[in-house]
C-alpha cells in the first residue's frame, strides 16, 4: 500500500509539472507555488517508494516492484528533463546545428572546439523544422531518449556480465544520479558518446567475432562525437589484449580504422583538414583558464559525495585484469588527469560514462558483500538516494520558458537591421550574426593565437558594426558598462545586467 501512495504523489507531481508547461506554453509565466508543490509531491513518492523498496523481505518482490518504479520515475524525469534551463553549452551545440543546416561551414566560417558527428545529426532537427522552437524541442525529446538508452544499456550490460540483480541496482543507482541526469539529458556530445561506446562493449562482451568490427565502427563514431572518446578506445584494446583475444581486438581495430579512415576522408575532401585538428586538438594543449579545477567540480563533488563513499566501500572488487568494467574505471580515471592537464577543464558532461562504470561497480560491491556489510551498504545507499532525489528535484524549478520565449521574440520581431544586444544567449541561436567565439573570449582567443591563427576581438570595433549580437557570457565588466551607457553596472540573480533585451537601430553611447 504504501508504494501505491509513493507512486501517487510522483504522478500528481509529474502532472502539475505538465500543466505548468502547457500553461507556460499559451504565453503565460509558470506558477512558481506549482514549482513548490512539485518538488514536495516528488520527494515525498521518492522517500516513501524507497522506503517500501527496503522493508520488503523477498528478492522476488523487490525486483518485480523495480519493473513498476523504475518505469513511473523515468516518466516523471522526462518532464523534468523537457522543462529544464538551457545551459551555455547546449545553446552553443544548437547554434552550431543550426548554422551546419544552414549551409555553414564548420571549422571554416566558423569555430568549433568539438568533433561534428551529433552537431550534424542536430542539424537534421533544423533541416526538418526550420527556424522555430520545434526544432530545439526536438533536440531535447532526442537527449531524453538517449538518456533512456544509456540506462537500459546499463542493465543490459550489467545484467550480461554479472545477473539480473546486480542490473536492477545499477539502475536505481545510475537514475537516481543527479549529475548522470542533468548531463545526459541535455543536449551535450558526451551522452550520445558514452551511448556508442556502451553498445560497444557490450557487443564485445556477447563474445562473437562477428559483432567486434561493429564495435570498431561504434568506437569510431564516438571519437567523431567527442575526441575524449580516444582513450575509451585505447582502454578496450588495451583490455582485449591483455585477454589474448586477438581475433575480437583485430576485429575492433580494423572497423576502428576503416570508420575512422573514411571520417577522416571526408574531412579531407571537404577541405577542412588543417582547420579540423588545429581546433579539436592542438588548441586543447593551447587553452588556460586561471579558474581552478576544484571549484568546477566543488558543486558536482558535493552532489557525487555518497555516491564516491559507495564507490570506496566496493573498490576491492576491482579486478583489473579481467573485468572490463575494472579497466574501464581505471580508463576513466586517466581521462579526468588528461583533462585536467591539457585543458584544465572538467564538466558535468564528462561524468557520464563514470557514473555508468560505477554504478555498476557498486552494485557489484552491494550484492556480493556479506551480510553485515550489505546492511551498512543499504543505509548508506537509502541516503544517497533520498539526497540525490532532492538534488534532482531542485530541476522542477528549472524551467526554460522564459528562455524560448526570448528566441521566439527574436525570431518574429527582429531582422539584420537590427543590433540586439542579447542579455539570454537563446536569442542568438537562429542568428549567424553572433559576433565573438561562444566559449570565454578571455581564454579562446588566446589560445586560438597560440596555435596559428590570426584571431583578435575589439569590443569598440565590434559594437559599432551592424547587424551584430554581442552576447554577455565572456564580456568584461567594462565592455559591458560601454554597452549599456552605465558606469555602474546593475544585475539580476543571474549576474546579468538589468537592462532592456533589444536596442533597435541603437549607435554607441557618446
């Protein structure tokens, strides 16, 4: 009975998340006591399904209650996921799509740190629904689906390498992880990256030839996703190796390389060679930032703290010689030092694959420790899902109206007579008049210099040419003092300055 009542307050919350969209949807702000009432709803259905999860005695029960839940949560996640804020970097992957289907090309016209496969399929999106909100709706109906995909391929690898049990924890592990949820839910390489290199592996793991050049191929694909991708590929060569599967690791490299030889052609023949690698890679060995690392990953160690102390108790059934998921975690680890390193750069996005990797290190860890231990295992993992449920349910007060309201506004009210002076990056993305790099100027150009190119930003140059949309994320203080004829600057909860979106027809202030 009281699973009945848990999933009764996570529908009536998922329908009051409903309701405010559609309400917002018809040109009307979201109600902000909705939101409140959300996220009580919500954690109320979480705390007590995962209490009613833990008091039940049978394996049998327990399991056939998941095959309920888990299906109930994801639904409520997906209108969470659908109403979340638009961050700067699903706004740049969207603007970079946007202007591939518009016939722009890429690492030529105009700059792009990242290697194009998802940009390209994104721009399909456009190609299809043209210069409206449709498009980017599509693009985030997309990400969830990836997002479903990841956690199913989870199981399924899971469940492959171990059993059905050590599945059904993953899973309630990896949903439940605040930073897996927001950074594959958006609208971000990573996701779809880790989703190529999961299907991946797991066909290498079914253990039949005739899937390992798939897997090559699949392994190729996500380098041209993403180019961190490289050392998950190294990792699994590395592991087959070591295995003394030569035929599967022969298999994998020549699929590897014909995918990755003809992606590379294309690059070629489209002239876009010298261009490609200055951007994608020599620049990551050109970039500084004075931010340090550990104020990037503050607020994600945080969310990640119970999920780290799970990851401690379960590290001695790490066996990195032959469990892949093992050498994978070690591959991982390599990766955020590579990072760390080359571009002193860590996101949300780059714990995606992690989190998979050790979620089902943990699961791992619960099930086949002895009693006394899964006890202390249970409590601990009890809180951190009761924590990482009011992480998540922070998003219910995310909601990205405003922000599609604002690319509506441009799209039916502003033409290239127009200097828009644009507070909210959306307003650029149907733009190609966006007039710097979408990444911190104080950092790119630089290290775009580094590297060769003739590259320079004048902030009184730019402003006086027209149409022109200077965005704010990267500005000076003093530019944008300029920029608004103020000495002093005023700004909202967000640091943005408090004045009027569009400046039509406007001259620099004298």
């Amino acid at each position: 009975m009281s699973v009945v009542f848990g999933l009764f307050f996570l529908i009536i919350s998922g329908l009051l998340s409903l309701f405010n969209q559609l309400y917002s949807l018809c040109g009307y702000c979201s109600i902000v006591s909705l939101n409140e009432l959300k996220i009580l709803f919500f954690c109320l259905g979480i705390i007590i399904i995962l209490f009613s999860l833990f008091i039940l005695k049978s394996n049998k029960d327990i399991y056939s209650l998941m095959k309920i839940v888990i299906p109930i949560i994801l639904i409520f996640l997906f209108f969470i996921a659908f109403n979340k804020v638009f961050n700067q970097d699903e706004i740049e992957h969207l603007h970079v799509s946007w202007l591939i289907a518009n016939g722009g090309n890429v690492y030529q016209e105009f700059i792009e740190f990242h290697t194009p496969l998802l940009l390209f399929i994104i721009s399909l999106f456009f190609k299809v629904f043209g210069n409206s909100l449709s498009a980017l709706y599509a693009a985030r109906m997309f990400s969830f689906m990836i997002f479903l995909l990841l956690v199913y391929m989870t199981f399924i690898l899971a469940k492959r390498l171990y059993n059905k049990n050590i599945a059904y924890i993953s899973v309630i592990l990896l949903v439940f992880n605040s930073v897996f949820f927001s950074a594959s839910t958006e609208i971000l390489l990573d996701g779809f990256s880790a989703l190529l290199n999961i299907i991946a592996i797991y066909l290498i793991i079914l253990d039949k030839k005739k899937f390992a050049f798939i897997s090559g191929l699949l392994f190729a694909l996500a380098f041209f996703t993403t180019q961190k991708s490289a050392v998950i590929i190294i990792f699994v060569v590395l592991w087959l190796f070591f295995q003394k599967k030569y035929v599967v690791m022969r298999n994998v490299i020549t699929g590897g390389i014909i995918t990755g030889v003809l992606g590379f052609f294309m690059i070629f023949i489209g002239g876009l060679w010298n261009d490609f690698f200055y951007q994608t890679f020599f620049v990551m060995f050109a970039w500084h930032t004075d931010v340090p690392v550990i104020a990037m990953v503050k607020g994600i160690m945080v969310e990640y703290s119970l999920f780290i102390l799970l990851l401690l108790m379960s590290l001695n059934k790490l066996r990195f010689k032959h469990d892949i998921i093992s050498f994978l975690f070690l591959g991982q680890v390599l990766i955020f030092i590579s990072l760390i390193f080359s571009i002193s750069w860590i996101g949300r996005q780059d714990f995606i694959f992690l989190s998979i990797i050790i979620s089902i290190i943990i699961a791992r860890g619960i099930y086949d420790s002895s009693d006394n231990i899964k006890r202390f295992f249970i409590i601990v993992m009890i809180i951190y899902l009761v924590a990482s449920s009011l992480f998540i349910g922070r998003y219910i007060f995310s909601t990205n109206d405003i922000q599609l309201r604002t690319t509506d506004f441009v799209l039916s009210n502003s033409n290239n007579s127009d200097l828009i002076i644009d507070v909210k990056p959306t307003a650029a993305i149907f733009r190609k008049d966006t007039s710097f790099l979408w990444y911190n100027r104080i950092e790119a150009i630089p290290a775009m210099q580094k590297i060769g190119y003739n590259i320079s930003y004048n902030f009184s140059d730019e402003l006086l040419k027209k149409p022109k949309i200077l965005l704010r994320y990267g500005l000076l203080k003093d530019e944008i003092a300029i920029l608004y004829c103020y000495d002093e600057i005023v700004k909202d909860s967000y640091g943005a300055p408090i004045k009027p979106l569009f400046l039509y027809n406007s001259t620099r202030c004298t």
